[in-house]
C-alpha cells in the first residue's frame, strides 16, 4: 500500500503514547480513531490531545481553526475495536509493553481491520516479528517507534521485521515523514531497535556505578545535570517506572546478555513497591512532587565520556549486525533525545586506541563483557 492509500488511521491504547501519537496524526490533517478498553481511559486520552492542542494554539503553533476541526471531526474516540480499526488504513498500537497481550490484540485486529490495512507496533524493545507472526498479514505489519513526548520528539523508527515487505516499510518511512518526524529505519528487527538499545548500555553502567557506592545517585544525576543532560539517569529511572525499567532490563537480559540484568539495589526498589514517582518513591522521594537536586551535590569522580564510549561500542554491534549506518545512530539518537550531538561523532574525535582502552577498564571495573569493546571499535571502524 503506498503513502496515498493511507486516509484514516486508527491509534489503540490512549495512554501516555497513544494520545500522543494520535495528536502527532491528527496535526498531520489525518481523521484518526481512538481507542482504549474503556470509556474513562479513552476520553482522558482524548483530553489530553484537546488541552495540548489548545496550548499549542495559545502559543501560535498550530492555528485555532485547525484544533476546532480535530475537534468537531478528525478525532473520534471508541471503545469498539471493530468500529476503531474497521475503516483504518493504517493502525498504530501502543498498549502497555506485555508480549501476550500485544501479540492477542494483532491477532483480532488482523480480523477486523481492511485486508490492505497496515498494522503497526509502538513498542519500545519487543519483536515485530513475533508480533506480525500473529496476524495473516506479517508482510503489513512494522515498527512505527514514537518517543516521548510523542508531540516533540522528532524520532520515528521504522522497524521492519523479518516479513515486512518493502512496499510496507516504504509507506511507513514515507508516513512518519508526512507527519513531519525525522524517520530512520532499522534494518533488522533487535531488541530496543536503535536509540534505547545504544542507551541500555549507559543504563548498566550507572547502575554498575550506584551498586557499588561508588557515586550517590543525586550526585550522579546533579552531575549530568550540570553537564546539561534534563534529568540524570536515577531521576530518569523513577520517571519512567522502576517497574518499567526492570521489565527492559530483564528483556534486554533474556534477549541479548546477562549483563543487562536490572542491578540488584533496583529489584530491591521494585520488591518494595517503591516504583518512582507514580508510588510517590523510587530513588528519590516524589511526594511534594518533582526532587529538588541540589547541583552543589555533584559528583567529581565521573566522566560523562563513560557513558558516551559505552554507546558507541553498543550502536557498533548495531552498525555490524546491518540495523543501521553510523550516521544514523547518531540521527536516532539526536531526535530522540534533543541533543545537539550524537555519540558517534563525538567518538570520531577520539582515536581507537583510547576507546579500546577504557572499555577494557570498564568491562574489567564492572565485570561487564558487553562493554568490551568490539573489533569494529578495536580497527577504528566506529568513525564511519
Ligand atoms: N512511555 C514511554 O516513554 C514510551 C516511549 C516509547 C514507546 N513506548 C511504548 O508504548 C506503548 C504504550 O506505552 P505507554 O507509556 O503509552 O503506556 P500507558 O500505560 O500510558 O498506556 C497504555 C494504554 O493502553 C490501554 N490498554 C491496555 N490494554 C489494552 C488493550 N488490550 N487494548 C487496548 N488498549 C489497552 C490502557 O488502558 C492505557 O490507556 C508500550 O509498548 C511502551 O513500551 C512508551
């Protein structure tokens, strides 16, 4: 199906994503229908894109006539799934990160949906694969991967799975274009795609970090904070979900190495039910809402080129599998993220030898072999 053919869109899951991504659509002149299980979770959905939208069109960036006719027609809501995908060209899913249930809703939405429809997959680390092998269409059913914010997060990675055909993936990079984000396509189906993939290793080495005492997580976070990083990567973590966190770690563990397995200070957080800021405690205390960091704790004993180097070692084990260039981990990782830079050209001031030695250090440090550093890092290969 080509770019044309896509007239209406259906999104399923309102949620965080869901409503984000529906507004992304509706912004882009598409008639979109909205679904969740229920009508209270729906129509918060629906809430949430009509009071961005009004801000937006406070502040001049979208014109009111456009919010008054997604408003009065573009955007419908329903807890129907047959009237939600029924009519959809393209669907784009974005329910909570469980397989089974991922994988039972592309199953009925197979059988609702237009055979010509596309089904696509928000998730954030799981394979599109086994999600198409649901469905009798696995050549129509891709990765579309938003980030949040959905509104301002450029990124859409257009996954293709083992089956997606090329008229698919072609239509997909052409449709996250259309709606005006920066699309980058992953090649090969991997667990976490491109941009949380190259941040999971960041991930283990901060917890490695606080793990061992080595560095307080406010010291840690004040000092990324200082660096000009929005939030440090404990803050982060309790934002997110501890229970989040965990489930990517434990899936990243299953998928790829031990090593991501979640340090054993957050399963403790987790057995605790102290989940981050939706169980008002995490690393941090959330009661009084958002923790004050205080900039002066910041730690002197770290160097944000650690992370930086870990990345660029785990985008290279991307770059060699064939799920993208290097110049397009750094596109991922800069509209993903709204950072001027992307690792790898900060990697190609930095000879190899340099590289090659710290990650020894670190994967040695931290008794960690996914830092060691790959014969692609070893032969300066990480530059181009
Ligand atoms: N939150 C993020 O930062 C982020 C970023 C990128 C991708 N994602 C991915 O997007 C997806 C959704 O995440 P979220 O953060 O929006 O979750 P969320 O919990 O905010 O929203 C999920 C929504 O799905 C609904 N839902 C649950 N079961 C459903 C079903 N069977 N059918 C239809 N709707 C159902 C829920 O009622 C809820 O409204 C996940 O796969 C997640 O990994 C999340």
């Amino acid at each position: 199906m080509s770019l044309d053919q896509i007239k209406s869109v259906a999104v399923v899951g309102a949620g965080d994503m869901g409503h984000g991504i529906a507004e992304v659509v509706l912004l882009a002149g598409y008639p979109v229908s909205l679904y969740d299980i229920n009508t209270e979770a729906v129509e918060r959905g629906a809430g949430r894109i009509m009071a961005s939208l009004e801000k937006l069109a406070e502040k001049g960036k979208v014109p009111a006539e456009g919010v008054e006719q997604i408003r009065s027609g573009l955007l419908k809501t329903t807890t129907d799934l047959a009237e939600a995908v029924g009519d959809a060209d393209l669907v784009i899913e974005a329910i909570p990160e469980v397989l089974d249930l991922k994988k039972a809703l592309f199953t009925q939405v197979d059988e609702l949906a237009p055979p010509h429809a596309l089904l696509a997959s928000n998730t954030s680390t799981m394979s599109i694969t086994e999600i198409g092998a649901c469905t009798g269409r696995p050549g129509q059913v891709l990765g579309l991967h938003f980030f949040n914010p959905a509104v301002l997060m450029k990124l859409v990675e257009v996954i293709r799975s083992q089956e997606t055909s090329d008229e698919t993936i072609e239509t997909g990079y052409a449709f996250g274009k259309k709606i005006g984000k920066v699309p980058v396509l992953v090649r090969r189906d991997t667990p976490g795609f491109i941009a949380n993939r190259v941040n999971a290793a960041p991930t283990v080495l901060f917890q490695s970090i606080v793990e061992r005492g080595e560095i307080e997580p406010e010291a840690l976070d004040a000092f990324l904070m200082a660096v000009g990083m929005p939030m440090g990567p404990c803050e982060l973590t309790d934002y997110i979900g501890i229970d989040v966190a965990v489930n990517v770690g434990k899936y990243f563990a299953d998928q790829l190495h031990a090593d991501y397995t979640p340090a054993p200070h957050v399963m403790r957080m987790l057995e605790q039910g102290h989940l981050g800021k939706k169980s008002g405690r995490g690393y941090y205390d959330w009661s009084n809402g958002r923790p004050q960091i205080g900039l002066s704790k910041a730690t002197k004993r770290f160097s944000p080129l650690l992370a930086i180097f870990v990345q660029i070692n785990e985008a290279t084990k991307l770059v060699d599998q064939g799920v993208c260039s290097v110049a397009e981990v750094d596109l991922a990782m800069i509209n993903s993220t709204g950072n001027p830079v992307g690792p790898m050209s900060i990697g190609r001031q930095i000879s190899h030898w340099d590289l090659s030695d710290q990650l020894e250090k670190l994967a040695g440090r931290y008794e960690k072999s996914i830092f060691a550093p790959t014969q692609r890092i070893r032969e300066g290969g990480h530059k181009h």
